[in-house]
C-alpha cells in the first residue's frame, strides 16, 4: 500500500508542479503569437458594444485556455484517480461535473473580469488597487455562501441518520461555544472513495458536514477527531486569518502587477492601458508573481493545520482514535506519509501524515483539558 501511495502521490507532484508553470507560460505564449488581439477583433465583429464584446473576448480567451489545460485535468483528475481506483465517476460524470465548473468559474469570474477592465479605464494610476479591494471583499463573500450555493450544485446534503453519532458532534462542538445547525451527509462516493469532512459557516451557526466516505470507513472516535480538528479552525479564527492573508497576498501581487504589466505593455505596444489584451497581460503578470508566494503560504497553512491537530488532541484527549484516524486516511485518500522537502514546501497546505502522527506521538499521555 506504502509503494502504491508512493507512485500516486510522485505522479500528482510532478503533475502539480506542471501545472503551476503551465498558465504563465501558456499565456505568454499567446501573447507572443497576437491571439489576445486577434480575439479582441473578433469579439468586435460580433458585437460593437464595449464590455459586451469584453465578454466574448474573455469567453474566447477563456476556453482556449481551458483547451489547452484540459490533457493534463483529464489526465490527474480522471485516468490517473481511475489508475489508482480512488474514482468512482464514469466518464459522462466527469465531463458533466468539468462542464459545471467551468461554468461556475466563469458567472464568477466574469464580472471581476469587467471590474478590471474598468478600473483600468477610469482609474490608471490606481487600478491594482481598487481590483485588490474588490477581490480581497469578493473573497469573504465566497467564503461565506459558497458552500452553501455552490457545493449543493455537486453533490447532496442529507442530515445523517446516525442519532448517537450526531449528537455526540452537537456536545463536540457546543462544547466551544458554537451551535450545531445540522449534521449533514455529503454523497461525494458518487465520485471518489477519498475522505474529508468540514465544519461549515462564519458565524456561531455552524453546519457539520461529513463525506460519506468517512461515515462508512471510520468510527465514532475518529470522526470525532476529524470533526475536532474541523472545530479547531474556527476556534483559532484560522478562515479569517486566511481571508486577512489571502488580502495581504491579493495586494502585494497586484502593487507588484503593476509594474510588470506597464512594462510588458509597452514592450507589446498595445496602444490604450484599458485594452482588452491588458486583462491577459495583467494575468500573466499575477500567476508570474504568486509562484514564490505560494511557499509562503503553503507554510502560513500548515501552521494553522497543526494548531488544529494540537486542538483536536486536546479537545477529544484521545491519542489513538487521532493517529489511527491519520493512517487510514494516508491509506484511504493514498497520502504520501513523508514526502520530499521541496513538493512539501510547493504543494502542501497541510503537514505531511508522518509528521501529524509524530505530534500526536509527542502529546500521548498527556491529559485531556479544554483547549481554549
């Protein structure tokens, strides 16, 4: 199993790794060949009217890019999940759950798209500001309603028939001052057999979810711990210190956008700052810039995971059911359990599962207390 996890996870690194350089050299690309400025003219014939043919212009951007990244999403997210028997999805299932996406992305994506462009029309000097502003206030928005709104359009909510086991998360997480308003069964086995649960809201209110994957192949005591760990983010205010993160990243990389995108857009020549092939510029510039920000913030995460394993531990007291609920999902979701130094600092957001069992190691003994 340990070779196994070990193929799997040398493969998605590698994928992943790919596709971090993938959208800033395929953007550049196109702007090297002029496709930006050819989609610009023929969103022109289409339509006259300025932010409609914006619209078309990005749609067609858009799915060029989509087409151009599609071998290697199919790839990870579909033949190799198949390889590994993680996927449960036929191919019709995954076409469908893309096409959702995408279109999601894009009723999303859409209107910061015009908010930039006319940011760049009104305000030149400050666009990468008031476009931070607006992102950063987006951000919180999303953070807020989107598993509501959006994860519903995936998979079904169904309160957990469970009655031992939903009481027991209810006192879990009453126990820390918060309010259970549900607890709830995700059908992600429809798709793959990997495991995860969330506790969900900004507020008191919160909605305990549970994959159904865990329900079926972990038992109370380490449910329990997932939730507890789940619980330790909102105890510790880890979604708005992200959101506060995520801000401060948004306008560092913006300010710094800025510059690049002037340069480069005299280097192209493109005759106004609010051309359409400027919102390909500025993009380019903003996947350049976030490579090395991503070990920062890799780093900033998984701080935030260990203080909530350290939670967890604390608030369950229960050793055992923690590291026994670590390994099997390592071997359920086929985690490598002690990656390399340089995937782990590009690509993980959570500590590595040797590292997780090691802490829980370290506390063993120790009695349990209320973490607060």
């Amino acid at each position: 199993m340990r070779d196994k996890a070990k193929q799997y996870s040398t493969i998605k690194h590698r994928i992943a790794i790919i596709g971090i350089f993938l959208t800033p050299i395929s953007l550049w690309v196109l702007l090297i060949i002029g496709i930006p400025t050819y989609f610009k003219n023929a969103a022109f014939l289409i339509s006259g009217k300025e932010y409609v043919s914006l619209i078309i212009f990005y749609a067609l951007t858009g799915t060029l890019y989509y087409a151009i990244s599609l071998p290697l999403e199919f790839y990870s997210g579909f033949m190799l999940e198949h390889r590994f028997s993680l996927s449960n999805q036929s191919l019709k299932d995954w076409i469908i759950m893309e096409a959702k996406k995408s279109i999601i992305a894009f009723i999303i994506s859409a209107p910061l798209v015009v908010s930039l462009y006319a940011f760049l029309k009104i305000s030149p000097l400050n666009w990468w500001l008031w476009t931070a502003f607006l992102w950063f206030f987006i951000s919180i928005i999303l953070a807020k309603f989107a598993p509501a709104i959006i994860v519903p359009l995936f998979y079904k909510y169904s309160p957990v028939k469970d009655a031992d086991l939903s009481q027991r998360l209810g006192r879990l997480v009453a126990r820390f001052g918060f309010k259970a308003s549900g607890v709830y069964e995700l059908n992600i086995s429809k798709d793959t057999k990997k495991a995860n649960a969330a506790l969900l809201g900004l507020g008191r209110q919160k909605r305990i979810v549970l994959c159904d994957t865990l329900l079926s192949n972990f038992s109370h005591s380490e449910i329990e711990a997932v939730m507890a760990h789940e619980l330790g983010h909102h105890k510790l205010n880890h979604m708005w210190k992200l959101i506060l993160s995520g801000g401060f990243f948004t306008f560092v990389t913006f300010f710094f956008a800025n510059t690049i995108f002037l340069k480069l857009h005299t280097f192209f020549g493109y005759r106004l700052i609010h051309d359409y092939e400027s919102i390909v510029l500025i993009y380019f510039a903003t996947t350049i810039l976030s490579i090395p920000l991503i070990p920062a913030a890799n780093a900033l995460s998984r701080r935030m995971e260990k203080d909530a394993d350290k939670f967890a531990l604390k608030a369950t007291g229960d050793v055992s059911a923690f590291m026994a609920t670590m390994k099997r999902l390592g071997e359920q979701n086929l985690a490598d359990v002690n990656p390399g130094r340089f995937y782990e600092i590009m690509l993980y957001d959570h500590p590595p599962i040797s590292r997780r069992i090691a802490l829980a190691e370290s506390l063993k003994g120790s009695a349990k207390n209320n973490p607060e």
